[in-house]
C-alpha cells in the first residue's frame, strides 16, 4: 500500500477539522491524506459519490495503517475521521448542506481546500456558450459559493484558513481560456477575500500548481492526449512535479508557519511557467507594423487625419 507522509511534525493539525473538494483524485486526494497524516479530520467532497466512497475506503486504510506504524500500536488516540460528502459545487444548496452538515458532525471547520474544478481543452474560438458558462460556474463561482458558506457558517466567527488550488494562468492559457479566466478570477478574489475577512482572523490564499504536475487522474482526464511528456523536456526541473509537493505547500498555507501570509498566490511549479512556451504560434506576416512612413503617405491622402489630428 502506497505510503503517506509529511515533512511537517506529527500531531501538527490534531483536533482540527478540513473540507478539501475534490479530495478523492489526485492532488485533492494528496492534499486530504497528508492533513490526516498530520491529525486532521476532513471531509472530502465531489459529485462522483460512489468514486469517491471507493477512493475514502482506501484512503482509511492507507492513513490507518501509517499512524499505527508511526506509533507501533494499533490504536491512536487522535486518530483522524475522514467523511464523504455528495456535493456538486454549482449548486448553492449542495454548498449550504456540505458546510452545515461539517459543522454539526465535528462541530468545528478549521480549513477549507477549493481543489474541485474541471475543464477541456479547447481553441477559444470553439467554445460554446454552454461550455464556458459551465467551467466559469465549477470553477469560480463554484470556489466563491464555498468560500462565502464556510465563512457564513464557522470562519467568521471562528477564523480559519482558506486555500484555493487555481492553475498557471500567469500568462493567459491558450487552449483552456476558460478555465484561465475563472482561475484568474479566483486569484482575485482569493485577495479581496483576505482583507474582507481579515477582522475574522480568516487567512485566504491560493496555491498554483504548475502543469507538469503529474497525477493518474489527471493524466486520464485528458485520455488520449498526452499532456506530460513533452512538458518533461521543455521543463526547467526536467521532471515533472509530485502530488504530495503541493499538498505540503497546502499544509505550510494552512499551518501556523503561514500565519502572516494572506491573500498570496503560491506557484508550486518548478519556475515552469517562466521558462515554457505555452502555444505553437505557426509562421505568418498578419501582424501590421506601425510606421511613421506609411502613416503620413495615409495622411497625404486621407483628409480626416489632417482634421483629426493636433
Ligand atoms: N469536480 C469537478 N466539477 C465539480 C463540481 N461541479 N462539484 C464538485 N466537484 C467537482
């Protein structure tokens, strides 16, 4: 069975209670495992419920069999409880019942983990109207409806820490414009959300993992087409990146060794997205040079510059 650990102290998170969305694949599902490495009770959410109560057994079993080790018995007294919850983040009701149904089973929520998003890949120019509407309402209203319930039903009165997992969008993203965009938005709103929330004692931030974070479900979600391989040459790590370097990145976001950081965006990328070329921009001579030569033979015959201009 596949291990779990952390570089941060055992017992760290003990007593503390997380929802993480889309906690049972991939990056979510490292993110859930290594908060409960470190004591931490979560609550994993996703639409795909049988999936992820599938995923949740196996994820018990992998997190109780480390604790027993790490403690050379069987039993441990801080043993973390993790839950499945059905929850479809575009639905504000769905939100609502996941929040309040957190905060009445373990009557605390500490952390909140906006990992749940999808999206295709597409030219911008073939995206439907449904298509973009429905990766702006998973990704960012979706990252906002629960950001605003956990705050509405615990963080403002109790504090805590918000992460919201976005991508590498620093320069743009052809080929998913839209989850670029919604990704941007949830950047933004991750900074307005620090200094709104900052009298609760709310920290918000998000963490940009790079795109040459490798993971079976992420790698399966793009079937056929191959988004790792090339990425590995053209990278300045030449590798790619591991699931559990963004969940420790996530528990050093949540954790008390951030508690001046707010309102950051952390890219966990390897420097990729300062050295990788994003898009072939094939060979062409569209773009029109600006020239003052040109410009005055215009003028010459052209009677509203003369007008027009000073
Ligand atoms: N993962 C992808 N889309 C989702 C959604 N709408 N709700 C919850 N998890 C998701």
């Amino acid at each position: 069975m596949a291990a779990v650990s952390s570089v941060f102290r055992r017992g760290l998170f003990n007593g503390r209670v997380a929802v993480v969305t889309g906690g049972g694949t991939g990056i979510g599902q490292a993110i859930a495992l290594e908060l409960m490495y470190l004591g931490c009770s979560v609550v994993v959410a996703s639409r795909k419920i049988e999936r992820l109560e599938s995923a949740a057994k196996d994820m018990r079993s992998r997190i109780s069999q480390q604790l027993s080790l790490a403690e050379g018995t069987g039993s441990n007294k801080h043993a973390p409880d993790l839950s499945v919850v059905k929850c479809n983040i575009r639905e504000e009701k769905e939100v609502q019942r996941l929040v309040s149904s957190t905060v009445e089973k373990y009557g605390r929520l500490d952390f909140f983990v906006n990992n749940a998003g999808g999206q295709f890949l597409s030219p911008a120019a073939n995206i439907s109207h449904k298509g973009w509407t429905a990766v702006i309402d998973t990704n960012l209203t979706g990252t906002f409806l629960c950001c605003r319930e956990a705050y509405k039903q615990w963080m403002q009165e109790n504090g805590g820490a918000i992460v919201n997992i976005i991508a590498d969008m620093y320069k743009g993203f052809p080929s998913m414009s839209h989850t670029g965009a919604a990704r941007a938005g949830v950047d933004n709103l991750t900074k307005s959300l620090a200094i709104e929330w900052a009298d609760s004692g709310v920290r918000v931030n998000a963490l940009a993992p790079g795109s040459a974070i490798y993971s079976d479900t992420a790698a399966a979600n793009y079937g056929d087409i191959d988004l790792f391989s090339h990425v590995k040459e053209s990278h300045p790590t030449k590798r790619l990146g591991r699931v559990e370097e963004i969940s420790g990145a996530v528990c050093f976001l949540l954790s008390p060794a951030a508690s001046f950081v707010s309102g950051e965006t952390l890219y966990v990328d390897g420097a990729g997205r300062l050295y990788q070329r994003m898009w072939e921009i094939p060979e062409h001579n569209k773009s029109k040079a600006y020239t003052w030569e040109e410009d005055s033979k215009e003028g010459s015959s052209n009677s509203h510059t003369t007008t027009s201009k000073l």
